[in-house]
C-alpha cells in the first residue's frame, strides 16, 4: 500500500476543479495562433485591469525580494475606510477562493456538514470535502438557490451555508430583503458565507447593503473579491467581511504570506478606481443585451444573468462546444454542475462577442 492511499478517504474522492481552457492550451491543441483566439470562458473582465491598479502593482517591483505585509495593512484600511467596517473584521485572501475555503477549514470538520444549494459555485463541495464534512446539495429553484428549502435543510450538524448572489455559473439573483429574512431564520452558530464574486455588475435597481447587517447578523460572512470587475484576476485576491470573532478564528488559520506584495497593492488602488468600475458594468451592460439578443434571434433559451456572464441551453453541450473551440472560441461547459445541454459564455468586448455569435450560428445553423 502506497502512501497515497493511506490519504483520508474524503480526500481521496475529491474531483479535482476544472478551470476554463486557457488560450494557451487551445492554440497547441487545434494550431491555432493564441492571439486568433477569444477566450469567453471564466468570467474575466475583458478590460484587463484599470491604469491606476496597473501602475500601482508596478511601482512594487523594486521591492519583491522582500516579503510582502501578512496583515495586509493598507488594504485593510482602504476596505475600512470604503465600508465602514473595522480592520478586525477583515481576511484578505489569495482570491475568494481562499476566503471560501478558509471559512471551511475553520468551521468544518467530520462529522459537520455544510448546506449549498444545487448549480451553485464547484468550490462550495470540494472545500467542504476537503474537511471531511458532509455536503448538502439542495435542490434548486429555477437554477437558483430555494432559501426555504435551504433553511429547511439545516441539522444540528451543519456549520456553514454557503449562498453566491449571484450565483456562478447561472447569474441567477437573490434579492436583498429576501436574504435578509433567511438570515433571520438560520441558527446563531451556524456560519451564513455570502459569495458576493459578482455584486459589483448588479444593477442599481438590485444593489442592497449585506455589510450593514453584520451588527445583527454575527454569523454572517460576506466574501468578495478583486478577480471580475476589477480586473485582478490573475493577481488572486479576495476578502470577507465578517463579525471580529470570526475574522479572527479565519486568521489564525490562514497562511501568513497568503497574498503578494503586487495584488495587495494593485487591489488597494483597483478599489478607489470608481470610474474604471463604472466603465466594467456598462461595458458588460452593453454585452449582455448584445448576447441576449442574438440568443433570442437565434430561438436559443438562456437564464437571465446578473452576473457578466449568460448560461444559455444548446441541446449537445459537448458538441457544440467541441464547434466553437475549433472556430478558436472558448467558453465554458458546465456539465458538471448538472446542465449537461448548457454552456456559459462570458461577456467580453463588442467583437469578442460578436465573433463567438457568429462561430455559434455557424454551428447551430
């Protein structure tokens, strides 16, 4: 017997994430030149990054031999600052990721269990897995989180709820007043973590304020991160805001140097960066009526999105998929959230979208 296979059973029956095919990877599969290629497949601002965050991670290139600040000082302060929380409060993470699963690894264990609904975000089961502790997968309502059902599903052994608004992969939308009457019904020591990944492309019609609630809700963790609107993604950082104790508890657990010197300061910058922002949502407006439209031409069914991406059904998924990677178009199947005949395409620039158009009529036509 090997020494992988004295690895804890829960461990060993992970499925590994899948990421979205990197542009890369495609371009030495099918022999395409990368820069023919659009990808629309993990839901990245098609902006890049905004100047001022740009200049700011290059003015800390003289400095990387040393390590950056594991309290992540500055940026504490400018989330303070922006909403009106204390630095106590806050865990800067390597992406959300890492916010997703130290509140697994902090409040899980076997012999727990976490409650997440079905179509939610992949992360959700693997970072309760990874603990030993049992996954909950609630069925959906109309691809999106049921609350009733899911406040129904909580046991004495649950720990962790977790909730994306919106969701990923569906963009479905819960609205402000009803998460707040689910917190109201979840038990006290039970930890409510709000993946807010996309809230920044909400409209202003659909925006409610879940950091002010903290006061009455300490169970509550809201998770955010600078990988969509603000174009960091490839810089991995995130945050939660959360009640002192637990911000304290996630902490401890967390690796000391868990972000680089260049996200920290490139996220400090990105977050004052209005304008860019402001420019990110209307850019993914504009797309998202763009793609709807030819969806609706196309007779095509797609889940209205609150997010910058469309989840849209095709019938043979794989197929179609299989086409447009050939036409040098990636997006991203999601059989393995259950939707076997649906893809997910990211809203990228006007031509961008306008090229994965037209590779998919090509194909459905």
């Amino acid at each position: 017997m090997s020494v992988a296979d004295k690895a804890p059973d829960y461990i060993r029956s992970i499925t590994p994430y899948l990421p979205g095919k990197p542009i890369s990877e495609l371009a030495r599969e099918m022999g395409l030149a990368e820069a023919s290629i659009v990808k629309l497949a993990s839901n990245e601002n098609p902006l890049g990054m905004g100047a001022r965050a740009r200049d700011a991670a290059m003015n800390t290139f003289s400095a990387l031999s040393r390590y950056p600040d594991g309290g992540a000082f500055a940026l504490k302060a400018a989330i303070s600052r922006k909403f009106g929380v204390s630095a106590d409060q806050i865990v800067i993470g390597n992406g959300s990721n890492d916010i997703l699963e130290l509140a697994a690894r902090t409040f899980l264990a076997p012999g727990l269990a976490a409650v997440f609904a079905q179509h939610a975000f992949a992360v959700y089961p693997l970072a309760t897995n990874a603990t030993g502790a049992r996954c909950i997968e609630v069925a959906a309502r109309d691809y999106g989180h049921d609350l009733d059902a899911m406040a129904a599903a909580i046991t004495p052994d649950v720990r962790v709820v977790f909730i994306a608004n919106p969701n990923n992969p569906t963009g479905t939308f819960l609205p402000g007043d009803a998460l707040e009457a689910f917190l109201a019904r979840v038990p006290s020591d039970v930890l409510v973590v709000l993946d807010e990944a996309y809230t920044e492309y909400l409209a202003p019609e659909q925006r409610y304020d879940a950091i002010s609630w903290l006061p009455r809700f300490p169970n509550l963790l809201v998770s955010r991160t600078f990988s969509k609107a603000y174009g960091l993604a490839g810089l991995r950082v995130g945050y939660a805001i959360a009640h002192p104790g637990v911000a304290d508890l996630m902490n401890r657990v967390r690796q000391p140097f868990n972000v680089s010197s260049v996200a920290l300061a490139a996220a400090e910058a990105a977050l004052g960066d209005d304008e860019f922002l402001a420019q990110s949502a209307e850019l993914n407006r504009r797309g998202m009526v763009q793609l709807t439209e030819a969806f609706a031409e196309m007779g095509l069914t797609w889940i209205p999105s609150a997010g910058n991406f469309v989840t849209f059904k095709v019938g043979d998924a794989a197929a179609v998929n299989q086409g447009l990677l050939k036409r040098g178009v990636i997006v991203r199947p999601i059989a393995g959230y259950g939707m076997p005949e649906w893809l997910r395409v990211s809203i990228g620039l006007p031509e961008e979208n306008s090229r994965f158009i037209e590779a998919l009529r090509q194909i459905l036509t």
